[in-house]
C-alpha cells in the first residue's frame, strides 16, 4: 500500500506525510512542471504539463489497496475501478456508493455552466477549517487501517 496524492494545489500535504511517517507508508505527489514541490519524506513525480496528463499518471501508477488523494471526481472513480481506495482533500472518502452521484452532479454543474444559465456560476470555495483537517486525517487514517 502506498500513498498516491493529486498534489497540485492540495491542501492536506504535510497531513499526509504526517500520517505516512507514523505508519510508515511510502508517499508519492504527483505535480505538473508548473509546479516546484519538495519533501523529505515523499516522492515527487512531475510530468509535462497536458489536460489530465497528472491524473493519468497518478492512476496508472495506482495498484490495488493504494490510496488515491484527489479532489477530482473522474479519478476518484479510476481509482475505485483499480480496486484502490480514494479520498477527497475534505476527507470525503469516495466508494462505490457515492461516486455515480457525484459525477452525475458534476456533469449537470458543466452542463449549467456551458449553457451559461445563472445559478451556474462558480463560487469561491469555503475557506479551509480546522475541521476539515480534522476530518481528513481521521478518515485518512481510517482507510489506512482497513488496508
């Protein structure tokens, strides 16, 4: 088993070297060359720029048992079709119950958006709470024990 992270703008980075070092579980960040990341404790992979050319690095190196770290839906669901476990960087844990309504819901958001109706806006996110890191690690943390 080992950690696969969708690094780009993720907010949980050092929460999951944290985690990885207790247990000691290998950790790898996957980044575009946009992007300049170090760690001492993880392994950092950085591929060419290209449309979803990190995502799709990130899951044809997942094996099964591996947990995937992303906020993109479209992985999440790649990552449950390799028998791999995914989280959201809120620690939303994705399974097989809840990633068809969640595509579904994101497909209908493009579709909004692309007709250029109002209420297909895109917000702000809400700001990151210490609660959200909370969440995150604790499920994080449960996933890593079934495994």
């Amino acid at each position: 088993m080992k950690i696969l992270v969708d690094a780009d703008a993720c907010p949980v980075k050092e929460i999951i070297e944290k985690v990885a070092k207790q247990k000691n579980i290998e950790v790898v960040m996957y980044i575009d060359s946009s992007h300049i990341l170090s760690s001492d404790y993880s392994k950092i992979v950085t591929i060419s720029k290209g449309r979803d050319a990190v995502d799709l690095a990130l899951i044809n190196d997942s094996e099964k048992g591996d947990v995937i770290v992303t906020q993109d839906y479209g992985v999440a669901s790649l990552a449950l079709g390799r028998s791999a476990y995914a989280i959201g960087n809120s620690g939303l844990i994705y399974d097989n119950n809840n990633i068809d309504k969640l595509m579904f819901e994101r497909f209908l958001g493009q579709k909004v958006r692309r007709a250029g109706r109002k209420g297909g806006k895109t917000f702000n996110p809400k700001k990151r709470t210490k609660e959200d890191d909370e969440r995150f690690e604790r499920n994080l943390l449960t996933i890593l024990d079934r495994g």
